[in-house]
C-alpha cells in the first residue's frame, strides 16, 4: 500500500510540473518586441527572439524559411534602416505543455494580415519558433483575387510537381 501511494504521489508531481501556467501579457510583450525590432531595423533583437531552429512562412507561397534563410533573406531590409512594420490590432494567446501558439490579426503596409506561431521557452525566454504570415482577403473579394494569381499559381504549382 505504501508503494503504490508513493507511486501516485510520484506520478501527481510529474503531471503537475509539466503543466506551466503561462504569463500571456509576458508573452505578449515578446511578439510586441519582436514587431518592434524589425520596425527599427535591430537585426540582432528580432533574431534573438526567434528560436534556433526557427522557421518564417512569408506571404508568396515560395517563402518557406530556415532560421538562417530568412536572415539572408532579410538583412538588406534590416541594412536600410526598416525592414518592416508590424502592429497588432488584436491577439489570441493559447498555450499547451509549455507550447505556446497563437493568432493575431496586424496592421501593416500591405493592409490587414493575419500572423499565427507558435513560441516556447529557449534559455529561459519565450521566442518565437514558427511564424506564418498571411494576407487577408475578404470572402466577397476572393474571386477576384483567386482570378488575379491563377496565372502565377499554375506556373508555381507545375514547379512543386517535378
């Protein structure tokens, strides 16, 4: 009997410390750095707050970038003195086994888009590990738009299939 309380004991501890309760004004105050950063061309700051392994999808469906691609990538626009500018208009924070993910709706110089990650705890701080930004079309305008890119998606599209 002694063993097996001990092992539920056990077992009660390990559950409840895999659990994080997450500080969301704290997360949030990291994606709001990470806008801020490549809104003053810091290259380091908005690099420092993505995980080593970190990965951007961009807005052309041929922007699928590894951590160290989407530095290259970048850097001209950091070099320039602005990359680019980012705010929030609204956010949703979500966090599961210490996995953090969330959306937000930006205000940004290609109107209205949608960016969504997912971020965890690397040295200590929450960083930004996958990232994906999107244009947002409103459904009475998507057919014009799908005619816009049909040209551009038939070609990309024959390129995926070789």
């Amino acid at each position: 009997m002694k063993k097996a309380i001990f092992l539920l004991a056990i077992i009660l501890l390990t559950a409840c410390s895999s659990y994080q309760n997450i500080n969301k004004d704290e997360v949030s105050q990291q994606i709001d750095n990470w806008h801020a950063a490549a809104s003053s061309a810091d290259f380091d700051a908005y690099f420092n707050l993505m995980t080593s392994d970190a990965v951007f999808i961009g807005t052309d469906a041929s922007e699928n970038w590894q951590l160290e691609e989407f530095k290259a990538f970048s850097k001209p626009y950091f070099d320039k003195g602005k990359a680019w500018s980012f705010t929030s208009l609204e956010r949703n924070i979500y966090e599961r086994s210490g996995v953090i993910y969330f959306d937000e709706l930006l205000d940004t110089q290609m109107g209205i888009c949608r960016g969504s990650g997912v971020m965890y705890q690397q040295d200590g701080v929450y960083k930004i590990a996958h990232y994906v930004l999107s244009p947002t079309v409103p459904n009475d305008n998507m057919n014009e738009v799908t005619q816009l890119k049909a040209s551009w998606d038939t070609t990309f599209k024959s390129t995926l299939k070789r």
